[in-house]
C-alpha cells in the first residue's frame, strides 16, 4: 500500500495518458460526491427559524447599569 506521497507521485507518473484521464474522472466523481454530502450534511443540521420561539424573554432592565456590588464582588 502506498503511504506517501512520493510512492503515490512516482505511480502516477507510470500511468498512460489513457489512464491519467480515467484517474482525473475518478477524483473529480469523488470530489463531487463528498462535495455533495458535506452540502447535504449542512442542510440536514440547519437551524429552524422560530423553533422555540417565546421560550425565554429578555429582563426589562436587561442595558440597565449593573449596580457598584456586582464590580466590588459584593453580593448584590
């Protein structure tokens, strides 16, 4: 088995150009598929606008300042 590149440079160096174009179909088909599946793997987790929606709510006072105890450490 091949394990570097240099091993797999050097057996595609001793391809025809017949078998240069056949192995340029095969990667290319290969990106492809995995380019399709990373798009198909995207859309299946997407997020759903409006799921939870009213599930929490902001405080009112939410920009309010927070009080001097909260930066004294203090409990407030």
């Amino acid at each position: 088995m091949m394990s570097t590149l240099l091993e797999i440079e050097s057996a595609i160096n001793q391809l025809s150009l017949p078998e240069l174009a056949e192995l340029e179909q095969i990667v290319r088909q290969e990106l492809r598929e995995r380019r399709n599946a990373r798009a198909a793997d995207v859309t299946a987790s997407s997020r759903v606008l409006g799921l939870h929606a009213g599930a929490w709510a902001v405080a009112e006072d939410f920009d309010a300042p927070l009080p001097e105890d909260f930066w004294l450490g203090n409990d407030a």
